[in-house]
C-alpha cells in the first residue's frame, strides 16, 4: 500500500485513482462544492499507511474498528475505504456503528473491541456518516437494480424530515426503533448551533434543489459531531499501544468507487491524553487542521424553540402542545413533585399491614425454607423482625 505504484490523474481539484471509475460531471462539481479534500478511498488508505507504518501500526500488531452506516452501499464496493482498511490490517474489523454511521456500539462495544487488541498492539479507529451524490444533488444514489434514485442517507434524511415536519414527539423514544429516535433527538438538539439548518426551518424547509444538498450536507456534519460526542465518551485507550482515529464523511456514488473526505486524522500515542494531528501530512497541507474528535461538538443552542417552531407549521394546537411539553412536561412533574416511595415499581413498595407502620413477620407465616435458624441468626444479621 505506497501511492508510489498507484497513477493518480486530476480533474479539476477532484484527484482520481485509474480503475477505479470516473465521475461524472456534476458529480464532480458536487464534490468541488462541497467536499474539496475528498480523495477516493484506496488513496486515502494508500497516503494513511505509511503515516502509521511510520508510527509502529502493521498488519500483525493493529486491529481495525469502524463506524460506520449499515447501509449495504457501504459495504458492497471492494474498493471502499472500509472494505480497504480491514484488509490493510489483517482481514478482521470489529463493527461499531449503525444507523447513519453513529457508533451505537457504546462503551460496552468499544470496551470489547479494546479487549481483541494484540498484546502490546495498537487499535485504528474509522468513523463516518455517508452521503451520496446523484446527478450532482446530494442526498440521494441511483443504487443497484432500481430504476429510480433513492435516498443516501436513507436514515439521515428521514431524521431530517421528521424534525422539519414536526411529526415526532421529542425525548419520546421507541425501544424497537431506538436509533432512528435517538438520531432526531440528537440532530434536533444541534438544529440552533447549525446556520444552515436553523434558517431553513424557520423558513419552512428547503424549497430548491440546491438548498435540499445544503440541508444534507449540513445533516451530514451533524451526524459526524454526534460522533464525535459519543466515540469521545467511549473510548478506551489501549493498555500498551496507540490508537489513531480517521473521521470524515463517505460519498456514495453509482458511477465510481466511493470518495472519502477525510475530517480528522488524530493519533492518541500509548499513555497521553493529547491527540497529534495528522491530517497535515495525509493531506500533504502544512495548513490543514482536523475537525477534532475531541473538541467538545455538544450543542449550545437547542433549536426549534416553542414559539419559533410553531410559527413555521399549520399543526393542532394540542398535537404542538404534545410535541413541546406533553411528553418531557410529565417526566419532570413524576421525577420532581413525587416522593422516592411512590417512584418504586408496585412490586417493589412494601405495603403496611393496616394500621401498622411496619408489618410484622411471623415465624409461621415463612415458608419452611426460609424459617430461620438459630444457626442461621447467628451468621446473618437480622433482616426481619420475628414474632
């Protein structure tokens, strides 16, 4: 894996990697407009290796984690980063991600990727939501065996109508489609940090095509902070090596192999807690800076708010009033005003005998297995009283 045997040509600032398909033309002015840096994924596996090789990171000692969508495009093309990356490093990959590419995995699945680390041996990390070009309008591809485009990210753009129509209820989230609801939550929370995302729902969403990619390039670099958030709180450092994390965004496209911008290239060297930035010399920019992973991304301006929100749609005033206050109104009113006694589930609240405080065991009232015994009083310490 050296650039040196790969012939690279350039077409305009997009750089192509021979065989590897070609774009078309307003593909090309997509990912002019809106992802500048991006390269196609061997050449980004081919400029990172020997970076790492560099750094003691080889194919015996280094095992390759990604987060990644589950989105079948992802993994389909031999050619993508991913597929290229797992094998660079060994043939294995732990998965961590799933719905837009978000590391759902958590610190219970980072903590046993931790653990298949070789001894002494380094971790590599790839995080990325995606996005497809198609006709040179971002978010939506013209996949295998279908006639018409669909969209890319299927589960990114339906977060994104769902905040815009107004049709869920915030905090309330369904345990058979936990990440999809987690993901609005989570976007809806960044809508007011986010300029593009802010003035097209106070205008009612987007009304040309070229305002929809604005919107979904913007949900793309949500997600990709919401990454951020979480693989930030849920990583562990390997005990005796080092971990690098490439973030950034996967483009889909039909008529190539996929492109991939890459955000932030940071390594995290064994017993530091200070990332070096390796994006300048991937990129081969002494100026580029990486959209750090470990730079806090939590939103400081939760947008829509009650009244902004309303004002942009024809809803019932009590379907606004369940959208806004219903739900969180009533988990705050159970969590402040009741007692710690009445918060308990039913079969756990101990019921008073009538009249008494405390109601009273009787030794006849045990079943004969849990009678006490003079033997057993003495090694425990009481638990009841018994009559």
């Amino acid at each position: 894996f050296t650039e040196n045997n790969v012939k690279m040509v350039s077409q305009g600032s997009i750089h192509l990697q021979l065989g590897y398909g070609t774009p078309s033309a307003c593909s090309v002015d997509a990912l002019e407009t809106y992802f500048p840096n991006a390269l196609q994924g061997p050449s980004v596996v081919d400029r990172a290796w020997p970076i790492l090789a560099a750094r003691g990171f080889t194919k015996e000692n280094t095992l390759f984690a990604h987060s990644t969508c589950v989105d079948e495009v992802n993994s389909s093309d031999p050619n993508s980063i991913t597929r290229r990356l797992h094998t660079a490093y060994g043939g294995a990959s732990f998965p961590l991600g799933g719905l837009a590419g978000v590391p759902w995995a958590g610190k219970t699945g980072f903590g046993a990727f931790s653990a298949h680390i070789p001894d002494g041996g380094n971790a590599f990390v790839l995080f990325a939501p995606h996005i497809g070009i198609n006709s040179g309008s971002l978010g939506k591809l013209l996949r295998n065996g279908q006639a018409k485009a669909s969209t890319c990210c299927g589960a990114g753009v339906a977060a994104w109508n769902a905040i815009k129509d107004g049709g869920t209820v915030a905090g309330k989230i369904d345990p058979y489609d936990y990440q999809q609801r987690t993901l609005v939550d989570q976007i809806r929370r960044r809508c007011g940090d986010n300029e593009v995302l802010r003035s097209l729902l106070t205008a009612g969403g987007a009304k040309t095509e070229e305002e929809e990619s604005r919107a979904m390039f913007a949900i793309g670099g949500v997600i990709y902070d919401i990454s951020c958030e979480y693989m930030r709180n849920m990583y562990k450092q390997p005990p005796e090596g080092n971990i690098v994390f490439m973030g950034g965004m996967q483009i889909n496209m039909p008529e190539c192999t996929d492109y991939f911008d890459v955000w932030s290239f940071e390594l995290l060297p064994k017993g530091s807690t200070e990332p070096i930035d390796l994006l300048p010399e991937l990129l081969g920019n002494p100026n580029a800076k990486s959209r750090s992973m470990f730079a806090p991304t939590e939103p400081t301006e939760v947008f829509p708010t009650k009244e902004a929100e309303i004002a942009t749609r024809n809803m019932p005033a009590q379907q606004d009033l369940e959208l806004y206050t219903g739900h969180e109104q009533q988990q705050q009113e159970t969590v402040q005003a009741s007692p710690a006694k009445e918060r308990q589930p039913a079969e756990l609240t101990p019921t008073p005998a009538p009249g008494k405080g405390v109601e009273v065991v009787t030794k006849e009232s045990l079943p004969p297995s849990l009678t006490p015994t003079k033997e057993k009083q003495k090694k425990k310490n009481k638990c009841c009283v018994v009559a």
